[in-house]
C-alpha cells in the first residue's frame, strides 16, 4: 500500500470539494494585534485557511461530479492548524456545511499511525435540541456502517480503518472537524469492504454526550457561586466530550447561548502538554467569520479581545486564561482540545 502525505489536515476530498465552493475564502494574513491588545502570540490565533495546492485534474473531476449533481453541498472552510501555522501545533480542520446533499462518498477508506478524532456539530435544533444534527452522514468505522444524525465526537485510534463518509444530506448548518495527535496528516489507503457493515464493534467509539461523572456537586456549587460573584447572565450547555471513550484525547465542546459577565470564569493556569481553544460564530454563509460578541482571553500575560471565529493554540508550559464572557450576542460554539488523554493543569502560582 502506498502512503499519502498532506500538509494540511482534512479529508482530501472534503478540502477539495469546500475549494471548489463559491463561500471559500482566500488565505489571508493576519495582522499581530488584529485579535484584540496583544501581540507578543498574535502568531498562535488562527482566524483564517492555510490553503492547500489542487492539481488542476483533481479540480476538473470535482467540477465533473458537481455537473452531474453527485455533490451538491455548499461549503466555507473556516480555519486550520498544523505545526506549518504554530510550532508544535496539532493537525486540526474545521468546515462549515450549510446545506445540500451529496451521492458520492468523500475520501477512500484509510488508516494513520495516529490517533485522530472527528466530530459533526448541528446547529439547526438550538438551545431546545443543541443535539439535533439537522441532516444525516454516512460514517465507516472499521469496515462498519454508522448512520448519525447527532451532533457526535467520534475516537479513531491509530490502526483503525475509517471512511468513506458521504453527507447523506444537510438541512441546516452543521459544523465539521477532524484532528489527530500528530503535527501533520498522513494517511495510508486500505481496501474498502462492505462485509461487515452490519456489525457494530466500534459503536463505542462514537459519544453522543458527556461523561456524566466528570462534574462533581461540589464543582457545580463552586460554578454557582462564582457566577453570582462576577454577576454573570450566560447561558450554557455542556455538549460533548470523549471522556467515556477508552483511549481517547481529552476533547469538550460547549454551547453558549448568551450573556454576560463582569469578571473571569477561568483562572490564569498552565498544562503540560499543548492545548487548542477554539470560538465558533454562527452567523451563517453571509457572515461565517464574525463572532457576534466579544470574549477576553489572557495568554502568557497578553490581553486578547476576540470579535471572530479562531483556533488559539497554548504550547505546552504557556500561562493561559482567565476568559471572560464579555458579551454574546449570538450563540456560539466553545471548545478545548488537548494532547493529553487526561487533564492536569498547574496553577499559576506554581
């Protein structure tokens, strides 16, 4: 089998298929400073695309397969991140589906040598379903057949062959990522086999939750009491995590409704091992970069005020937080990553 190398980290197909969509922003650059005060780690925020080079014959069969009406989704890839973007930086690529449907399957069925995690979030159901996955996908785990219409983390542990996937069809927004522990992708092709399609070995694989034990009562009263203290009106819905997923990265995503508030939620604090934040607008295709609010976010001592959507990569040993909500005008999508499978943290007095 022959190995396939890529510097950027997403589906290949997917990739080509969001370049080929008309919501594809050109990669700019970003100024230090243009996320808020600081700019002494401007570098480590990613607002933007890394854009990948498409052979011209790839782009003609994507166009071909568009012409017939087998794919027909309208697409922004929003941002990516690798060690070619932050040194030390994990594999990690976001895109936004907005609608449409597709008979074609996205990528051949493949295996790395590291661990590698994906997740479909919906946006359609809001805060009265935050799990409706408004659409459906069609996900292959180890030559078996996953039908999800969940907003789901889904756990691929290195060896294990997955895809093709096809997105069945998309009613309203659903956000899409993949990342791995590894600082560049690469992929080896498997033969792909429908015999097992039926079986349901790697259902553990997928979360459809949070771990119900990772909050403590006494951590819940502390939240409490800390948001009486900084007179805080956010909203918020603890979504997903892989915290049940044996094996699996530390990964969490929540959903912020709205709000305010007057002081942090988070204390200045530092980890061994490098950690993403990344904060999602949901504005939609006409305005897919705009986060509709305002959040403060202290790395290694730096004020940064964030008015879009971005990555911020932490390296390991690198003072971060407090955050502070200062407002949300929209909802929006919060998430932490890191390349650990389980989370320490020192504080900063250490």
């Amino acid at each position: 089998m022959s190995r396939v190398y890529r510097t950027v980290g997403s589906i290949l197909l997917l990739v080509l298929m969001a370049a080929c969509s008309s919501n594809t922003p050109e990669s700019t650059e970003i100024k230090p400073g243009e996320g808020g005060e600081g700019i002494k780690h401007a570098d480590l925020f990613i607002y933007d695309v890394k854009s990948a080079e498409l052979p011209p014959e790839i782009m003609a069969r994507l166009e071909e397969a568009r012409k017939k009406g087998d794919y027909n989704v309208e697409a922004t890839r929003l941002f990516n991140l690798d060690s070619t973007r932050a040194e030390g930086a994990p594999y990690l690529d976001f895109v936004w589906f907005w609608e449409g449907s597709a008979s074609i399957y996205a990528e051949q069925e493949h295996v790395h040598d590291f661990d590698e995690f994906i997740g479909f979030i919906g946006t359609g159901g809001g805060q009265e379903d935050p799990y409706d996955l408004g659409g459906e996908m069609e996900v292959w785990l180890g030559g078996e057949k996953y039908t999800i219409t969940k907003s789901c983390l889904i756990y691929i542990p290195k060896g294990l062959k997955h895809c093709p996937i096809k997105y069945t069809r998309i009613d309203s927004p659903i956000l899409f990522f993949s990342g791995g522990m590894a600082t560049e992708y690469s992929m080896t092709p498997t033969e792909f086999s429908k015999e097992k399609s039926a079986e349901r070995n790697y259902e553990k694989n997928i979360s459809y939750g949070v771990n119900p034990d990772k909050v403590s009562p006494e951590a819940v009263k502390y939240w409490e009491e800390l948001h009486a203290k900084i007179e805080s009106t956010v909203e918020g819905t603890r979504l997903l995590d892989l915290d049940s997923v044996e094996g699996a990265p530390y990964v969490d995503f929540v959903w912020i409704w709205g709000g305010s508030e007057k002081g942090p939620n988070h204390e200045e604090h530092s980890h061994d091992w490098g950690e993403i934040f990344g904060f999602v607008g949901t504005l939609g295709p006409e305005n897919p970069r705009e986060l509709n609010g305002e959040i403060e976010f202290w790395l290694d001592s730096e004020k940064h005020l964030i008015t879009r959507s971005c990555l911020v990569y932490v390296p390991p040993g690198m003072k971060h937080c407090p955050i502070q909500f200062n407002r949300i005008d929209n909802p929006i999508l919060l998430f932490t990553i890191g390349m650990t499978q389980e989370y320490t943290l020192q504080s900063a007095s250490n």
